[in-house]
C-alpha cells in the first residue's frame, strides 16, 4: 500500500527484504499496478548474476544451458528467480531440481505453495545426495557445509559449482576443488574468485531503465544485463581493477567467470544493454540516450 501511495513520485521502486513466497505475490500485484519498474533486487539481481556466471561457465566447461541438469538448494526468492531465468534463457524446466527444507520439489508433494508447484518435476529423487548425481550445476542458496565432497564427485564431468550462501558457502572452493580438479566454483564473497554480487546488476538495471523513463522491467531487459555482464570478463579489465585485486593479471577461465564489483565498465555495458532493450520491447518512454554508452561517472557528473 505505502509503495502504491507513493511510486508516481518516484522513477523506480527497489523492494527489500521481502520473505518468499510473500515477496512474488507483492511484486507482482505492485508491477500490474505501478507506472514505474519495481524490482525486487534479492530475486532479480541474484539471478542475473548467477545467469551471467553461469553463460561463462558453460563456455568454458564446453556445455550448452539446453543440455545441462540442473540442482537448485533453496527455493525462496533468489532460488525462485534464478531457476526462472535460466528457463527463460533456454535451461530445460524438466532437467531442473529445486530442493527446499524437505527435500526436492516434486510434483507429488501435497505441501508446496503455488510458486514451488510451478517448479516441480515427475521425479522419485527424494534428498540432495540422490538429485546431485550427474548434475552438471549446483547452485546454492541456502546455508553452509550442505554440498559434501563426496557429493561433489558423484556430479558429471567439468561440474559447475555455485555456492552462495553467505558467509560460509555450501561447500568453500577449495574443498570443492580437492574433490573435482575439473570444477568452476563461485561463491558469494569477495574473498574468493568469481563473486556473485548484486552490485554488478542492480544500480546499472537501474541507470538504464531510469535513463528511458522505463515503465517496468521485463524478462528482455534482465537477459539484455545477463549478456552485458557476461561479456565484460571476455577482455581485460582497466588498470584500476588490477590494482584493487593485488596486480595480478585477470583472464577469462575458471577463476574469472565474473566481473569483480569494481570494474568500472559494468556501468557503461549494462546500463546501455537495459535501456536498449527497454526501447526494444516498447515499455520505454524516451528514446535510447545519446550519451550512451557511459563510460564513467565523469562523463555524467562533469562537474565532479
């Protein structure tokens, strides 16, 4: 009600701290109802993140989203949205296991509300160790130590191992790693390669959407900023990153799936993507900027 009350004074509604299944039903009534985006940066900003981590992983582990099985562990707003997006990328929803609490979501559980009923699968894998074996993805959105090493074997060939629970990851990388030599890890922190960060998606999803006086956020404008992140890792930072990061040289492979929070290109790249898509899909008010692509915050704020 507060954020119906006050969104036309507004370019934009970020919704924080919401619990699922809660946080669905109030995003969804209030982008039916509001002439501005809202987004609800726990879902959608987890997602893209994880999606553009994961486009790089695939690359790299020589594998194809259509192809691949996949293992989500938690299924509240980030594990929601992120199985969601990859659907929406090409993922196959019959090769996905979402689990919750109890275990994985299949279709002949009586308990699950409407938002896991649309995820689950004809399926007689009942615990975490039965739905790991051959999966080529793990993704993680739960709590700490729940991907054992021993689980981490039985998954196919060059896994793709997504921890993010923070700040103790369902498995930490180097155990990970001691278990699978051929495995791409990422995690939610800064202190470990490939962090999946919702900076490197929020104030830029933001930046562009604001810039054509964007109406809502659609699933073109989502994907628009999984590519442009996914890109950036493809060529090699400035200087300034280097030297956030100790001076060592960052190359696109297993230790570098993601731009690090820092890199100040993140805001030319995605913000121009999400505004052109915007354009694209007619939700935009104003035409794409000429200033665009930013390529700092001096080129914006000249006077600063």
């Amino acid at each position: 009600d507060t954020v119906m009350r006050i969104h036309r004074t507004f370019g934009g509604i970020n919704l924080e701290d919401i619990r699922a299944p809660e946080c669905f039903e109030i995003e969804r009534i209030l982008k039916e109802q509001c002439e501005v985006p809202v987004f609800h940066d726990d879902q959608h900003g987890t997602a893209i993140v994880v999606g553009a981590g994961l486009i790089n992983a695939l690359e790299i582990q020589n594998k194809r989203i259509e192809d691949i099985k996949v293992v989500c562990v938690g299924a509240g707003a980030a594990g929601v949205a992120s199985v969601r997006l990859l659907i929406e990328m090409g993922a196959r929803k019959e090769n996905i296991l979402v689990l919750d609490r109890k275990g994985v979501i299949h279709s002949r559980r009586d308990d699950l509300n409407q938002y896991k009923a649309a995820l689950a699968n004809d399926t007689d894998k009942r615990t975490l160790d039965d739905a790991v074996e051959d999966a080529d993805v793990f993704i993680g959105v739960s709590g700490p130590d729940m991907l054992t090493p021993e689980m981490v074997k039985k998954m196919a060939p060059k896994p793709i191992i997504f921890a993010l629970a923070n700040p103790d990851p369902e498995i930490r990388p180097e155990v990970a790693k001691a278990a699978r030599s051929d495995a791409i890890v990422a995690t939610g922190r800064s202190d470990f390669p490939n962090q999946v960060n919702n900076v490197l998606c929020f104030p830029y999803m933001f930046r562009g959407a604001l810039d054509v006086r964007s109406t809502s956020i659609t699933e073109e404008m989502k994907i628009a900023a999984v590519h442009a992140i996914a890109e950036l890792v493809r060529t090699a930072p400035p200087q300034e990153v280097l030297d956030a990061y100790g001076g060592e040289p960052l190359t696109f492979g297993a230790d570098y799936i993601i731009p690090k929070p820092n890199d100040p290109r993140l805001l030319g790249k995605v913000s121009a993507a999400v505004a052109k898509a915007a354009v694209d899909c007619g939700v935009a008010r104003k035409g794409y900027p000429s200033h665009y692509p930013l390529n700092s915050l001096d080129e914006i704020f000249p006077e600063l």
